[in-house]
C-alpha cells in the first residue's frame, strides 16, 4: 500500500500502482470527468500514470495553470497529428503550450501552406478528437528514438534527441502518430471540444538565424465552444483597446525608424497625459517628504561595475560609449540606483538625518532584442519614477508601510481596483543569482511580508522573482479585461549600500549601513500607460485626459464666441480645443467621438444668444442647454484628483 497526501492535508492508502486518474474516481465521478493530470511531489504526470510510492498529489482541471498547460500541449500534439494526415513527408519541430493556447513549428518542405487552410486542419482536428484516442507513454532507449525519426527521415527530432541522456527519453503516441516528448498530457483527444488556429508566422528552428526557418502555427483549444466563443469575442474586445492603435488614433505617441526601434516619441497630447501622470505623483511624493533630483543619461562603467549591473546585465545593454581617453568607457543607464548611491554620499549623515527619500523620473536604456519590443509595454529607452529611500533599519517597516501607501494612492485615482501583492523572494535552490549575505536577505524578507499583512494586503508569494540584489513586493494589476499586469513595485536592499559603502552615524557615535528601499508605482511611464489606455479604452479620467472638451461652432459666424467660451476655460484649468473645421456638426460630433474627447460644447445662434452650451458626453449623448458657469461646475465635479 501507498498513502498519498491530498492538498487539504488529509491521506488517503491506495494498492500500489494506482493511477491520479483512480484516485478522483475514488473520491467522486464528477471529479474523474474533469481531470487532465496530476500533480504528483511537485511535478505534473498523466493522470494514467501509476505512482508506485508515498507522494503528495493534487489533481489538475481546466480550472489550474497546469491543467491548462497540459490541455494545450496536447493539442499541438492533435494539430500536428492532423498535419501529417493532411500533409504526407512533413517535418515537426516543437510543439509546447503556451499562455494563450499552443503552436507546433513545421517544416512543409515543398507544399504550399498558409492561413487558408486553416479551416480544413481544424476540421481534421475535430475528427481526430472524436476518435477519443489515449495519449499513451512509452520510455524508449536513445539508439531506439534514433532508429525510429531516423527511418521517418526527421532531422529535428534528431537533433534534439542528441542532447538528451539516454534514460530520460519518451515517446507519446496518440492514434497513428507518434512523437518524442516529455509530457504529460490529457487522458485521450475527446476532451477536445473547440478548435480555433490563430495564426501563422515564420520561426528560425532553435531560434538560430543560421538554420531553417521553419512555419510556426498557433492555436487555441477549449473543453466548451462556449469558452472559445467568450475567448474569440475577448480576442476582438482587446484588439479594439490595443495601446498602438489607440495611440496613433489619439495622437499621443509615435515611432521612426530613423530615431530607432523601442524608442518612443511623445507628441503633444501623449505629453501631456504623461506630464499630467508626473505631477499628479510628484505633488503626493512632495506631501510624504520626497525630495527631487536628476542625474545624467550616462555613467562611468566602474559605477555599475561597483553596483553589480554591469555583471547581472551587462550583456542586455547599449554597448560602452568611449571617449577620447584611452580605456575611458561609459555607458547609457540601464538603473538609476547607482546614481542615487552616489548623491547619498554627498555629505555626511546622522542617524537624525534618516529617512533620506530621493525622487527621480529617470530615463533608462536597455537593449531588449528586436523581437521582443512591442509598443510602448516593451521598449530600449523609457522613464521609471524612480525614488530611493536611505534609513536606518528600525525604519525600514513603517518606510515600507508609506511607500504602499502611495502606490495604493496611484492606483485608486486611475481605476485599478483589482490587484494583488506578490512577495517575490529568493529562488531558494539557486542562491547564486542573488548578492548579499543570508542575513540580510532574510531581514529584508521579513520586512516585505510583515508590511504586506499589516496593511491587510491580498498577497501570494513567488519564489525566484526577487531583484538580484533583494526581495521585492510587486503589485499584479487586473485591467478591465481581466488580464493581469505588473505595475508598482518596492524592493528592500541591504545590499547596494555595502557595495557603495553608505554610511551614517549613529546615536552610540559609530558608522552604520543604511537601509535602501527602491519604489516606482507606476514602474516605467512607457508601460504604464500603455495599460492604462488598454484599461480604459483611451477613455482617461477626466483629470487626466490631455483634451476635457471640444468647442464645436456650427458654422464660422459662431467662432468668436467659442472662443470666448475657450478663454473662460482655460482661466479655470479646464483644457480643450475648438474646431474651426469647415465641416457639417454632424461630421465634427463624429470625430470627437473617435478621438474619445469627454465633451462636445456645441455652440451656434441661441447658444451666443443666450450665453449658454449645448453639451454632449462621449459614449452618453446629449445632456442638453446650460450656463457656461454650469458646464465649469460639471468640470470640476468630476475631476476628483
């Protein structure tokens, strides 16, 4: 006998040999329709599998990462057993899950493929599932693996086989085909209910410029034609709320191949959105006792060597700028920490002089790989509101409880209600990622989660995402399309103030280290924003919003009085525009729409007559005839920040 350990920590005996796929039995039919796999001491199997020792199991559905996971890897398997129906000699590369569904890379050799028979494989796919064929595992010897892609004639497989021990090998077979895997997958195909391909694109075979590009096909799958329909209709919702799209059709920022790849341009209406977002933050860091400064684009090589960025991203960097000195070498910044570093040690400090909280929107660069850019989210050049805050350690708790704060400030005025706290901390089995002492390691842990549960956060813990140089509290935002982003986040770090050698004195007359703490709420300005437009649809809060309203005189005899209206406006803060288009009201109600403006103050006979507005709401439609003093009033009633 066996005892297994289910996740609510009750243990249950079984016969030796008994599959995941028993065990829900056991416990219910309804559970045993639903199980994809297993997860079996920390690792995922098939839910046939037979587990042969005392383990701890949890059962996996739909509902789990890994049931997912392990759904989607099993129908690339189903596509590409479909390809090979439909295609006779093609080639397979791999075939993995991914976070929205699977691909599988192919080569087709000299058969035409494309987007148009995207149907038929699908199709093939639907039919192939019905079979309700079992994915079945078989360990194989390597020579064997080798005998067999070698009579198919698949080199790619091939070539992965080369660099795998012979022991750790498997195929897995479902209907008529069979491939070299590791697994898991789902009990059989007809769990298989909905098939839709996405798309098609070229990817070089192991990524290396130098060897065949190969097709890659995505794909998505569901248990329901329900879920694929809402997924579809997701699909088309965020397509619509794209940040590049949305920034090219508000005008707020721009890209030239001339100035470069991933570096953004700001024109004027994204300038002032985004100026707007600084000294919205700038005036709440003023109020928590932050001071500003500003440090130079570039540093000396030696300041991130001395701060361990040189080492853990030297090679993800803009390559050194030389000088005319021999050996001289600079780079563009890929932190602004280091900098910071370097004004704490200015002067010298007293234990009454901390908390010292230095404020910076800092633009740094990083060369991200042409592949990964993606609008504003990915970029080489982008601007972190960025402060550090230097205290002594009693401090370091309540400092971190203030710096939550803010961050929860930020998030409440942009409409971001939906979030979670990740502890991010130390990859416990590989400690060579990281710098810095156990000791302080675990006082800044310590910190982080004591903070996080005294100001009643919802949190989870991830181990291996911790900064290099400490522990770190990052805050997972959920947009309104339930996608989730990371946005804020706070670090502690007693780290850089030993490798910079940071110093105060304290009350007993001695020199002591500071304790450092990084923050940024918005993280980069770039990316932020980019999630806010996606958020909100390019609807922004109307404080934020560069346009408030959109004067639109019905012909040009009306001009002077919109004008007027404007002047009036803009002596209260209240920003806008007039159309002076020759265009019928119709057709300039219509654009501001598109342009999402908040407010059409339409204006024309009776309005100047009677020194009023006929005001519209973007998305609402006609509020109807009112006193300009009523609009301002309206204005400023909505703006809450």
């Amino acid at each position: 006998m066996i005892h297994l350990t289910l996740p609510d920590g009750s243990v249950r005996e079984y016969d030796k040999g008994i599959t995941a796929m028993q065990v829900a039995r056991s416990i219910s039919e309804g559970l045993a329709r639903n199980v994809l796999a297993a997860e079996i001491d920390g690792q995922v199997w098939d839910a046939s599998r037979p587990i042969e020792n005392d383990a701890k199991i949890r059962l996996l559905t739909w509902n789990d990462t890994e049931g997912k996971a392990t759904f989607w890897h099993s129908s690339a398997h189903l596509m590409a057993e479909a390809l090979e129906a439909l295609y006779p000699g093609v080639k397979l590369g791999i075939g993995p899950a991914i976070e929205t569904g699977f691909y599988y890379d192919v080569d087709f050799g000299d058969q035409p493929f494309s987007s148009d028979d995207f149907k038929k494989i699908e199709d093939k796919m639907a039919e192939l599932a019905k079979t309700k064929s079992e994915f079945i595992r078989k360990p194989v010897s390597k020579a064997d693996a080798i005998e067999y892609f070698t009579e198919k004639g698949d080199e790619y497989k091939l070539d992965l086989i080369k660099d795998l021990p012979d022991g750790s090998i498997t195929f897995y077979s479902q209907g008529n085909f069979i491939d070299l895997c590791r697994g898991p997958h789902i009990p059989n195909t007809s769990f298989i209910k909905a098939i839709k391909l996405m798309s098609v694109a070229g990817a070089y075979w192991r990524g290396d410029e130098t060897r065949k590009q190969l097709t890659r096909i995505y794909g998505v799958t569901y248990p329901k034609q329900s879920e694929l329909t809402e997924y579809l209709h997701f699909l088309e919702e965020a397509k619509k709320r794209d940040h590049r799209k949305l920034g090219k059709e508000l005008e707020l920022f721009a890209f030239s191949e001339k100035v470069g790849m991933g570096l953004p341009l700001w024109l004027p209406k994204g300038t002032a959105l985004r100026e707007k977002l600084v000294r919205f933050l700038q005036k709440a860091q003023e109020e928590a006792g932050y001071e500003q400064v500003i440090t130079p684009h570039i540093g000396h090589k030696s300041l991130y060597v001395t701060s361990g960025h040189y080492e853990k991203y030297g090679a993800d960097s803009f390559q050194p700028i030389k000088t005319p000195q021999e050996g001289e070498e600079f780079f563009l910044k890929p932190m602004n920490c280091p900098h910071h570093c370097e004004i704490y040690k200015t002067k010298p400090r007293s234990y009454k002089d901390l908390p010292v909280r230095y404020a910076e929107f800092g633009t740094v660069y990083r060369y991200e790989q042409s592949g990964e850019l993606h609008g504003l989210t990915r970029v080489r050049g982008f601007t972190q509101d960025d402060a550090h805050l230097f205290c002594r350690p009693d401090q370091v708790k309540e400092e971190f409880k203030k710096v939550i704060d803010i961050v929860l400030y930020v998030f409440k005025a942009l409409g971001f209600d939906d979030y979670t706290a990740q502890i991010s901390l130390r990859d416990p089995e590989n400690k060579t990622k990281y710098i810095g002492s156990d000791e302080n390691w675990l006082l800044a842990e310590a910190a982080i989660i004591e903070a996080a549960h005294e100001k009643g956060l919802p949190t989870v813990t991830v181990f291996g995402e911790a900064a290099f140089y400490g522990p770190k509290l990052d805050f997972m935002v959920k947009d309104a399309l339930g996608r989730k982003w990371q946005l804020g986040t706070i670090q502690v770090d007693y780290n850089l103030p030993e490798r910079f050698e940071l110093e105060y004195t304290g009350s007993d007359n001695q020199k002591h280290r500071p304790v450092m703490i990084h923050r940024a709420p918005f993280g980069s300005l770039e990316r932020f924003v980019a999630v806010l437009i996606e958020h909100c649809a390019g609807n922004f809060p109307l404080w934020l919003t560069p346009e408030q309203y959109s004067i639109l005189p019905i012909s040009e005899k009306y001009e002077e009085y919109a004008k007027k209206i404007s002047d009036t406006l803009k002596k209260h803060d209240i920003r806008g525009l007039i159309d002076l288009r020759d265009e019928k009201i119709g057709r300039k109600i219509r654009d501001a729409e598109v342009k999402k403006i908040p407010y059409m103050l339409i204006v024309g006979e009776k309005e100047a007559a009677e020194g009023t507005v006929s005001v519209r709401k973007h998305g609402e439609g006609d509020l109807g005839s009112m006193p300009l003093e009523d609009f301002k009033s309206l204005i400023e009633k909505e703006i809450t920040v």
